[in-house]
C-alpha cells in the first residue's frame, strides 16, 4: 500500500514547510543533501498536508491509503476458541 | 487543481532560558480552536506572557485545521430554543446543559468577532452560507469558511491564530508534553521533550489549559496525531475524566481517506447498499440512509450479523449530489475531501459513476477531563478546552468546531481571572520537577524490547474489533481490560525508543494505552446502550436508571477510580420527559 509516494529531489528546494506541518511527524531534512526526505513511512495517514504546502510540487501522495483499523478486521474472542 | 496552502507555516520560537526553561503566565497545550482561542482570551484578558505549545506545528497539524471547518454558529435569526432542544435530545440527554445552552447562545458573537478579524463564508447558490446537519431536523451549519484565501479548516484556525501573534502570543512548535509540573496541589507548568532534537523543555507557568484534541488511538481520517495525550496529563495529576465509554463512529472507504461525508451526501439523496446489492439502513433506523453517522455505523455492525455485509457500498450517483458537488463543493470547498475527490479522478476512479467499498469506521473518544462551567478541571490551574474537554455523546458535524471555539475563550478567560488572583507560585517551588524531567526521557534511557509501533498496533488489536468499539458486551469488554493491562505492565519495562522520534511515539502509545483503558472500564459500567455507546448485552436505553455520567480517575497503584453521577436534570432548563 502506498501513502505519501515521493519527494522528487530535483524539485525540492529543502525549505522544511513539509517537515513543519507534518501531523504524523515522519519528515526530516536530510542532513546530507540539505532536501526533505521521507524518515518513518509507515506512519503516513494519507492527508495531503506535505503536498498542499510545497512551494515547489516536488511532493506526491497517492490517495490509497495503508491498511487502516477497522470494526471487521478482527474480532475479540477468548484463547480457547482462537 | 491544488489546495490553497494556509498562511505562515513556520513560527518563531518564543524566549527560552540557557537552560532550556520557559518562564510564562499561562501555558497552552494545543494549538487547534481551543488552544487558539485560549490562548487569546487569556492575552485579552490582560496576560502578559502565554506560550502556546504543540507536539506538531502550530495550527497547522490541528484537527481544527483537518476539519472541513463547518460550525454552527446560532445567530439571532436562528431558533435558539428548538436547536438547544434538538442538540439535547441528539445527545440524549447526557449533555452539561449550561454549557451547550451558553456555547449556542454566545456562538453568534464568536462569529461575528471573527468576521470584524476578516473571516466570512461563501453563500450557496441558493444565497445561504448555511447547509443542514446531517442527521438533524433543524441544526444548520456555516460550511464554506475563507480567510485571506485561505478556506477549510485552515480559514478558521489562522483568523484566531493570527490575532494570537499580534497580541505577543508566544509559540513552541515541535514539542511533545510529557508530565505536569505541580507545586502544594496546583498546577504550575509542565515539560516537554523537543520531538527533533530530542531535549528536554521545562515550562513554568501559574496556569496550564489542555487543548490536545482527543483519542483516534492512531486511526486514520487526518488524526492519527489524536493520541489522548491531553487524557494521560490530566489522569496522572489526579482530574476526573468523564464520557470515555463514548466512541463516535462514522463511515468511510476503506481504501481513501473519505470519511465524515456520507451523512452530508445521504441528504442530497446518496445510498448504501449491502452485499447484495439492496438498501438495509431503514431495517435497523427510521430515519434510514439521513440517519446520525453512528446510527449507519451500528446498522452495518447488525447488518453483518445477518449476512448482509461486509463489503457495503456507498452510492454517490445521486444527480442532485453530484450538481452539488460540482456547483459547490468542487469550487468552494477545500480540505482532504476535495483533495481525494481531484486525486482518484486523476487515477481514473469516478465515486460519481459507480458506487464505492464503504465500511463503518471508528473516529475519536467524545469523552475527556471533566471541567466546571469555566473550564476548570478538579486540579486548581489546570484548564482544559477543544475536544480535550469532555464533549456530549454522539458527534455531529459542526458541534465540536464551535464548542472548541467556546471552551477555548472560556478556558483562557477563566484561566486569566485564577492567575490574577492566585499567588505568584514560583515563591513555592515545584514538587515534582526532578522526577517529571525524568519520566520525560525514560524511554529513550530503556533498553526494552518492545517498540512503540507495536504497541500501537497491540492496542488497535484490542480496541478496534466490532464486539469492542460498535456493539460491545460485557464478556468481551472483560478480555480486552485484561489485554489491555497486561500490555501496560509489560510496556512499563519493555518500552523503549531509540530516537526523539520514537520517544514521542512512546509518550503516544503510553496515552493511548490510559485512554483504551478507561473506555473500556467506561464501557463496561454503563449497563445500557445509548447513542455511540451500544451495549450487546443491554441493548436498551435506560433511562430510569442512566441518566448518569460515569466519572473516572487515578485511584493510585494502577488503579481507576469509578464514579457514577446523576445528571442534575431538575437543574437543568430541559428534563427528560420520557419516551
């Protein structure tokens, strides 16, 4: 499943605005390159805030979400019956 | 097309001290309405120094600003009595009256505070900015918000955070609160943890307001970032929380992150089908597909008990839907809703020409610390506004924006008139400062095995299953405390970070764990269903023996501490006249 997709270096100028407004905080300056990264994807939750912000459109979401906790996925039963 | 993006995202750091301490009059915890709006008050109420701490940054992150920002607002055109009694009726009857009666009847200067700040709403093509609740008869909500091009969400929260800044409202991004600091029985501060570099902030304050939102307990929708973090810093100085067995729910796609829509579409003539391709809504609610959100949610739950689903789908090729959407909502609306709609489109999915996977989904805690009428928790200093407040059951769009508006002016002006009043607390010292910096790190300072990303998805395992969170019974409430306290006590020696990332992560999976546990308990101890709240095993509403508030609280080695409340009905300006 795919979430926040990429940051296309060649567009990204390392300004940090994705970095900053990143509810979930899984951004990070790249200390190398001076250029925003993507540091703990699995815990993007999809909210196009990184995208909305970007000066320079270097970032992309896809609108497929990972797999989210839902009512049906599982049910709560005791050991014995599995 | 692409979202306006808000205002100023960066912001300055207020003072700070060598050695890493902030001196203030009041600090906020939270930057969403109610911290804002807090923070405001307090400064127009003759503060002179109030910082305003968040774990993201400021304003930006908050679930304000995720919202769509559809408030209702009560002017003087509108028909206070009918909307207070079907607020109180929606709520079934658990609302604190004063507060819903003051927040609807002060609602209407709060707007219009706002538009002399420059926010205004765009009209409808009928020439009204307002549209209905769903689920409601009367409720109407303002849905359009824009502020210096700004809409959304967005608009609302940078009117008030810009009057913030320019009353000398000092602001500290990034920073995750991990303990209150106290002194003789009041609050007089708290630290924190700097989620980049991973040092530690102490903030000595007379006053301290909690607006940390609520508990999503990680789920998606834009508020995973809602960790109940406001929840753990209240329980452990001893407030009362209240409400917890309350859990809204709504629906969603599975697959995107639509959510919190289909009561608006349902209105416009939007359907759910079931597996088999038939409409099942009006089997379970009279009120059928216009149904409150949690009521769709629960008729799915019992749907699937008799084979209907899952999968269920939501229709959204009703003709008058789609004229809407693309007269209005296309053109005027903004948030991740519109952003979604634009992205599928692009990869070639239309939610207009066929229907999509829609699934019952589990949004925030309503429940949260119990205050008085201004805002004041158990604990003198301590203040708490936003969703981190206890709101009433049953969550309906446009509720929880205003009330967050209205607690938060409330909290800072109240907060103001204690601080004023109260002895300069700094003479006193502080009771707890060695050990609160102390628990602020101790994750990272563990050599565990457990990662905080597991026990979040441990807790999800134990809150999110059906016979947990939409049709719970006493039986499997009793399994998932029993989990829920063995994962405590081995989080308490296994959990362990190893960066400031996951020192956060660990505060995070530490407050949600508190939080699952009192909903639970909660859940357990209302022996009836009512609302969000529907109970396998009591599935009637009791009114005669649960007009009642379950009130929790640190009992000490572990413990909670249960309190049951009469609501004070005969005080209150509507009784419950049975039915």
């Amino acid at each position: 499943m795919k979430v926040i997709q990429l940051i296309d270096t060649a567009l990204c100028k390392g300004c940090g605005s994705c970095v900053e407004v990143c509810p979930m905080d899984i951004l990070r300056i790249d200390t190398i390159s001076g250029l925003a990264k993507i540091a703990f994807l699995q815990e993007c939750q999809t909210c196009y805030q990184c995208m909305v912000v970007c000066p320079t459109d270097a970032v992309s979401v896809c609108p497929r979400r990972k797999k989210i906790p839902m009512p049906f996925n599982y049910k709560m039963e005791d050991d014995e019956n599995g | 097309m692409k979202l306006e993006s808000s205002g100023s995202i960066f912001t300055k750091r207020g003072r700070i001290a060598k050695d890493n301490t902030i001196d203030t009059d009041l600090l906020v915890i939270g930057s969403g309405l109610g911290g804002l709006w807090s923070a405001w008050a307090a400064l127009d109420s003759g503060l002179n120094r109030v910082a305003i701490v968040d774990k993201c940054s400021i304003g930006e992150s908050s679930q304000s600003k995720m919202s769509a920002g559809a408030t209702v607002y009560c002017t003087k055109r509108d028909p206070f009595d009918l909307w207070f009694k079907e607020l109180v009726e929606q709520q079934k009857y658990l609302s604190r009256q004063d507060m819903v009666e003051d927040m609807l009847k002060t609602s209407g200067q709060l707007l219009e505070k706002q538009k002399e700040w420059g926010l205004w709403y765009e009209k409808m093509p009928w020439g009204s900015p307002t549209l209905h609740v769903g689920g409601t008869k009367n409720l109407k909500m303002h849905v359009l918000p824009r502020y210096k091009g700004i809409g959304g969400g967005g608009a609302i929260v940078n009117v008030i955070k810009d009057q913030v800044l320019a009353k000398g409202g000092e602001f500290y991004s990034k920073v995750m609160i991990t303990g209150l600091l106290h002194s003789q029985g009041k609050v007089c501060g708290a630290v924190g943890v700097d989620r980049m570099t991973g040092e530690t902030l102490t903030f000595k304050s007379r006053g301290v307001v909690i607006a940390t939102a609520d508990c999503s307990f990680g789920n998606t929708g834009c508020i995973g970032h809602s960790t109940g973090d406001g929840y753990k810093l209240a329980y452990d100085m001893g407030a009362r929380l209240t409400n917890m067995e309350f859990w809204g729910s709504n629906t969603g796609s599975p697959q995107y992150s639509f959510e919190s829509i289909s009561d608006t579409a349902a209105n416009f003539g939007c359907r759910f089908y079931n597996n088999k391709g038939q409409y099942f809504t009006h089997k379970y609610t009279s009120a059928g597909d216009k149904a409150e959100p949690f009521k769709i949610a629960q008729a799915m739950a019992d749907e699937a008990e008799n084979g209907g689903g899952p999968p269920y789908y939501f229709d959204m090729r009703s003709l008058a839907w789609r004229l809407g959407y693309q007269l209005v909502l296309k053109r005027k609306m903004t948030g991740f809703v519109t952003q979604m709609f634009e992205e599928l489109k692009r990869q070639g999915i239309d939610p207009f020409e066929r229907p999509m996977e829609w699934v019952p989904l589990m949004r925030t805690i309503r429940g949260g610390i119990r205050t008085d009428m201004n805002c004041m928790t158990d604990i003198p200093g301590l203040f708490a506004a936003g969703t981190a407040q206890a709101l009433d059951p049953n969550g309906l769009n446009g509720i929880s924006t205003v009330r967050a508006m209205w607690s938060g002016q409330q909290a800072g002006r109240q907060a103001a008139r204690y601080i004023n009043g109260s002895y300069d607390i700094k003479a006193t010292g502080v009771d707890n400062l060695s050990e609160a910096r102390s628990l602020a790190v101790k994750p990272l300072k563990n050599s565990g095995a457990i990662k905080p990303v597991e026990v979040i998805g441990l807790i999800q395992m134990i809150v999110f299953p059906y016979n947990i969170s939409l049709k719970k019974d006493s039986k499997s409430l009793l399994m998932a405390i029993r989990a829920i306290r063995n994962l405590k006590s081995v989080m308490e020696i296994e959990l362990a970070a190893d960066s400031p990332h996951e020192l956060s992560k660990a505060h995070e999976a530490m407050n949600m764990t508190l939080t699952a546990e009192l909903y639970l308990t909660a859940s357990l101890l209302r022996e009836e269903s009512r609302g969000d709240h529907y109970r396998e095993d009591y599935q009637k509403t009791d009114n005669k023996n649960w007009l009642k508030w379950i009130n929790l609280k640190n009992g000490g080695n572990g413990n909670i501490a249960t309190e049951i409340e009469p609501v004070p009905l005969n005080k209150y300006k509507l009784d419950y006249r049975g039915g």
